[in-house]
C-alpha cells in the first residue's frame, strides 16, 4: 500500500496543561477575515493596506539580498537603522536617543510591546490598561505574572486622569498608553500630557508608549510623543513600526526607543525572545529612511484623503460617524440601523451587506455594547468605493 494511503497513527494521550491564556480565543481579528473571505466580503475590519509599498523600498530589500545582508544582523539592529531613527526623532521631538544603547529594532510593535512588559513586570505588579484597548496589552501582561488594570478611557474616548489616579496603587509597575488611538482614532492633546506627567511624577511607574500610527493625524494636528517630554520620556518605552508607516505590515518589523537604564532590560529579553530581526529589511529601510523622509512626512495628507472620501460615502447613510483624528479607523455608531449586539451586526453587516468591520467591543476586557463598529480606511480606492457602494443601502 502507497505510504500516502496509510492510515493516519493514533497518537497516545497528550500531557494535562494548565494554559497560561485560559481566558484566550482566537482573535476577532481572524474571526471577521475569514468570515469576510466566506461571503465574499470586502475586509475593512483587520488593519492592513491593500495597496503595495514604494517599489524603491521593495528594490532597496532586493538590493540588500544580492549585496549579501543574509546572516545575522546585531542583536540591536543594524547600526544604519538605529542612527537613522536616532536622527529622525531628533528632527520631530526634540528628542536625545543614543542610538548605541536607547533604540533596538524589533519584530514588529507587538513583539516590542511584549518584551518591555516582560521587562519590568514582576508576578503580583499591576498594569494600568486604558480601555478600549488593543487585543494584545493584557495576554502580554498576564504572561509576565502581572494583573491588567482595567480604565476605561471617557465616553468620548479620552483618558479620564482622575480615573487613572485613582486605579493607581503600591502595586502598579507600569501604564500603558496608545496614541494615535486603536480603535477609536482619537489623539492624545499637549494638554494630555502634561496631565499624565504631573499624575505619574511622584511615582515608579513605568510608561508603554504605542506610538504605531504616529505619522498618521489629521486637519494639521500634530502627534504629541511621550519621547518629546523628557520627564515623560525618562521612565517610557516609545514604541512604534515600519509596517504601519511604510504600508509593509507582513514585515514585521519595528522599533523601541528607550533611556539606556530601560533599555538594559528590555535587551536582556529581546536577545532571548526574538534575539534579531530580519537583515535585509533593515538595510532597506534604513536607506529608505534617510533618501526618502517624504515618505513619513506626506502620510498624514495621503490618509487624509483616503478618511475623507470614505466619510464623504458615508454620509448619506444611517451610520453616525465618530471623529477620526488619527490612525487609519473609522469608527461608527449604527444605533440607527440597528439594536444588534456589536459582534451580531457585523456578522450581519459581513453576511448580508458584504463589509466586514470589527466590533468595539472586542477591544474591551468584558464585552462593552455602544452599538459601535471599526472600519479600516487604509485601502486602495477602488476598495473603498465598492464598500460605499455596498454600506450606501444602509
């Protein structure tokens, strides 16, 4: 008999575990893709362009290979990077990065993120989580031993100080803040920041910047970083990625910015998680870095344009549109179309509209239901005219 028709091994049986996520599933995120992918649907719920990056970028990784960058790279990251980082958040936030010792490259911001929490988090440490919040912040936290500390940011998704001091206590190690905001798109104000730095001066915490969707604010706004404010910038891990700014998310490729005495720690980890990132897409972007900055410079007007044709699509509808400051979401109020639980109506607005949006209340520790849903506007136009055409019945 062919040895591809004999019959599969019965395997003994498998050792108990105690999981270390017991409370985790799969991630909505797939959920909606692959129901999206099922009804033939249009996908703004998962993050992603579908549009291709800057062929210069695409022949500068080209380029890397044939010039031989294929073996390990510094732990770190390439020195070209960490310089040309150095000098970029000098140019933007004033700020004083030794690219030596205060800036590793990561395999994408969610590797950062993990990685700084298992850093500085100690089992029975407390870490303040503001909410709605990416999906990722509280498994990062409960792998290191630590508990998430559940604030909700204000109905109008900006951070409630008094609420935050008041979840404050001996045991809380660290903060984690994101700004420009997932999922709301809300951005975080000078007047913010210097609310949370007299809130954390007289205490140890340390700040988690999730700073990914940096380049992206609107109607001349500026992104305020942590790393701006050297009392701010002092205690923070400054977070962000290639794969948001350079449209190249299947790169995974990121950074961390950190003072020297962070960074110590945050490297200790790193070298034993990931250790290194990949060589030719560091050497690519590097270059891309220093001969293209217009890259980052015009991507706030670039998405502008993409969020006001799909606000202007919109319109007509049922759909009551919350602001979008930053980022590339949209998020929507369907209270008038609907009384459908979140998770409910985007499986109806997939099934039967056929345009997956992912529900807020996924991005909540317990289901919240505002009757919200989060679309992705980071799409060609062409995509997002079909999707208008199909939300227009609503």
């Amino acid at each position: 008999m062919s040895a591809l028709l004999q019959p599969r091994p019965t395997f003994g049986r498998s050792p108990a575990l105690r999981s270390r996520l017991p409370s985790v599933g799969t991630t909505i995120f797939t959920v909606m893709s692959a129901l999206a992918q099922q009804h033939g649907a249009i996908n703004l719920g998962q993050g992603f362009p579908d549009f291709d990056p800057d062929p210069a970028l695409l022949d500068a990784v080209n380029a890397a290979m044939r010039a031989g960058h294929n073996q390990y790279p510094p732990m770190a990251g390439i020195p070209q990077l960490r310089e040309a980082l150095a000098a970029k958040m000098a140019d933007l936030h004033g700020a004083s990065y030794d690219p030596g010792e205060e800036i590793t490259i990561t395999a994408g911001a969610t590797q950062a993120l993990l990685t700084a929490i298992l850093a500085v988090v100690h089992p029975g440490d407390e870490v303040i989580v503001l909410t709605p919040a990416y999906d990722s912040y509280a498994p990062a936290i409960e792998l290191a031993g630590g508990s998430p500390r559940f604030v909700a940011l204000d109905a109008a998704y900006r951070p409630d100080f008094d609420a935050i001091a008041a979840a404050i206590t001996p045991r809380t190690r660290a903060l984690l803040v994101n700004s420009p905001h997932n999922p709301s798109g809300r951005v975080w104000t000078p007047g913010d920041m210097h609310r949370l730095r007299d809130l954390l001066a007289p205490t140890d915490i340390v700040l988690i910047a999730d700073e990914v969707y940096e380049h992206m604010v609107f109607d001349g706004q500026r992104h305020h970083s942590v790393a701006a404010d050297p009392v701010l910038a002092a205690r923070s891990f400054v977070v962000s990625s290639f794969g948001k700014t350079y449209h190249v998310t299947g790169w995974k490729v990121g950074m961390v910015a950190a003072p020297r005495e962070l960074m110590r720690e945050f490297r200790k980890v790193h070298q034993f998680n990931v250790f290194t990132v990949n060589t030719p897409m560091q050497h690519a972007l590097a270059q891309h870095l220093r001969a293209r900055p217009e890259a980052h410079q015009q991507l706030p007007a670039f998405y502008q344009a993409k969020r006001d044709r799909f606000r202007q699509g919109l319109a007509a509808t049922k759909l009551r549109l919350l602001p979008c400051e930053g980022t590339y979401f949209q998020c929507a109020d369907y209270s008038a179309l609907s009384a459908m639980p979140e998770a409910e109506f985007c499986e109806w607005l997939t099934r039967d509209v056929g345009v997956a949006a992912i529900p807020l209340s996924a991005f909540h520790p317990q289901p919240v239901e505002r009757q919200t849903v989060r679309f992705c506007f980071a799409k060609r136009e062409a995509t997002l005219d079909a999707a208008l055409e199909r939300l227009a019945k609503l």
